[in-house]
C-alpha cells in the first residue's frame, strides 16, 4: 500500500467524528492546502480556513455503505475484421 493513502479505519473514524482522525487528515492534506490556498501568488488564510472546513464537511458526508462499481472504466473493446 502507497504511503500516500490514508488508512482505511482513519478515514472511518474521521466519519465518525474522532478528532484525532479528523486531525490526521488534515495533517495529510496540509501541503495541498496550503498550496491551494494561494491567491494572486499570496497567501490567504481565510482561504485555507475555507478549505479545511470543506474537507471537514466532506468527510461527514462521504457514503461508506455503497459500493463502488469500475465498470465504466475498462477499455473499449476493439475488433478486427
């Protein structure tokens, strides 16, 4: 498994509210918000503020009881004549 992927039973206890699990995703993802929270080239903590409430929101809302399908994923099939 990728170091970069945050444990599965991380992300179920940052669903169920434990806040060190909220707080490791957080520590996850702060390079890319900081990054994003760039603007003109500046800075802007409100935006970081605003970014980090997002993904909090976002993990309260993300569905863990339904499957996943990858049918749409896999490659035409090509024929030959």
């Amino acid at each position: 498994m990728s170091s970069l992927l945050l444990p599965y039973d991380t992300i179920i206890k940052a669903h169920e509210g434990d806040p060190i699990a909220i707080q490791a995703v957080l520590d996850r993802y702060a390079g890319y918000i900081r990054y994003f929270s760039k603007m003109n080239g500046y800075y802007n903590s409100d935006m970081e503020d605003y970014i980090r409430t997002k993904l909090i929101e976002s993990l309260f809302k993300f569905r863990l009881d339904r499957s996943v399908s990858y049918t749409h994923l896999t490659l035409p099939t090509i024929y030959s004549v």
